[in-house]
C-alpha cells in the first residue's frame, strides 16, 4: 500500500469489510481487529446463521466486530451497512468458475450488480475510501511472463466477464469520490 494511502488508515477507524466471512475478508478482518480498528463485517446471509471463516476470530477481538448478514445483491441493506464507515473493503464476490459456467446470471447479479449496489451507496454516504477487489482472471490466461498494466482484459468465462463492470466501475467511483 502506498505510504499516503496508509497514513489514512492509521488513525482509527469504521472500516465495513464485505465477503468477510470469505478467505480474504476474514484474514483482513482479523488483522484490522488487531490494529484496534472496529469493523462491521458482512458475512453472506443463510438460515442456520453460519458466518463462515469469521467464527475463527479471537474472542478478544469481537467487542470491536459487528457481525451483519446479508446479500450485497440488496441496494438498501447496502446503504445501512455503509452508514458511518470512514473504510469500505469490498471483497464478496462469486469466484469459483465451474459455478459460473451453470449460473453466469449470479455472477453478474453478485459481482457487477451488488459492487453498483455498494458504490452508490458509498457515493451518496460519502464514504472516504472504497477498495474494491478484483482478479487478475479479467485479463484471461497469461500470455506473457511478466504482467503490465497494457494487458488488454479479456472476458472468456462467465467470472471474468462479470468482474470486468466492477473493475471499470471501480476506476469511476475512485474518480469520483477523489473529486467530491
Ligand atoms: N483468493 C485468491 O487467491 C484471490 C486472488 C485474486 C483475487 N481475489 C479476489 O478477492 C475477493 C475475495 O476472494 P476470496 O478468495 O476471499 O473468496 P471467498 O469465496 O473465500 O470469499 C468471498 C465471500 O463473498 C461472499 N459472497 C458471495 N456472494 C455474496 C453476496 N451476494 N452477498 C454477500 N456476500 C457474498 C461469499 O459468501 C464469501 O464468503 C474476490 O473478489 C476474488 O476474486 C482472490
């Protein structure tokens, strides 16, 4: 992370961090615990109440975890979930590609549709930082050994098509919330 983009995060903060229940977002959400920052952490929502790898979390660190269930698919449970956040980490997504071969509908619905779904809302709470992820999958299998920002995307399957909104929408929002 560049040296100004940490200063941000030094102070503490209200950071939401979204697939928190995920690989990635339980790991983040540990270690933002662990630098004393409170985070509201969004697991996928599912009757029998499973928060997926956040129940790994230290109990030590759960006085400063909100743990919320939901689908980032819903445009107003977006705009609660952001509501007071100075951070947004966006990291839930669809990504095994078998899946996406049978249901490309979920993958657009969840990767580009539920990202629109949490940018707007950061647009209009103002959010300070969002960080949206995305994969080196929209570039399509490497042709070259070492990767350049030149690599044209290409979308052949159903995950990296339904990445490739996010990752332009991710350069707008950018865009926008710098100039707000
Ligand atoms: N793991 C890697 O090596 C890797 C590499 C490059 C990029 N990424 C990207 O990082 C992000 C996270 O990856 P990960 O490996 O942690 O994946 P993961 O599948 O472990 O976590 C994603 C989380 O998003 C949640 N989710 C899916 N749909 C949702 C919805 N509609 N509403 C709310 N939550 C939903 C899932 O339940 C899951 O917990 C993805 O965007 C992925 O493409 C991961």
């Amino acid at each position: 992370m560049a040296a100004s983009n940490r200063a941000s995060i030094t102070r503490t903060c209200r950071i939401l961090v979204t697939g928190a229940g995920g690989f990635i977002g339980s790991h983040v959400t540990e270690l933002l615990l662990q630098e004393g920052h409170r985070v509201r952490a969004l697991a996928r929502y599912n009757g029998r109440g499973d928060i997926g790898h956040l129940r790994h979390i230290p109990e030590n660190l759960s006085p400063s975890l909100e743990v919320r269930l939901g689908d980032i698919t819903d445009p107003f449970l977006m705009r609660d979930l952001v509501a007071d956040c100075d951070i947004v980490l966006h990291l839930a997504a669809l990504i095994g590609i078998p899946y996406s071969y049978i249901a490309p509908g979920s993958y657009l619905a969840t990767n580009a549709g539920g990202t629109l779904n949490l940018l707007e809302a950061c647009r209009e709470a103002k959010t300070a930082r969002v960080v949206v992820t995305s994969t080196s999958e929209v570039y399509g299998t490497a042709l070259y050994t070492r990767s350049t920002r030149s690599i044209r995307y290409r979308g052949s399957r159903p995950t990296r098509q339904a990445k490739l909104p996010p990752t332009s929408l991710r350069r707008l929002t950018i865009a926008a919330l710098i100039c707000r």
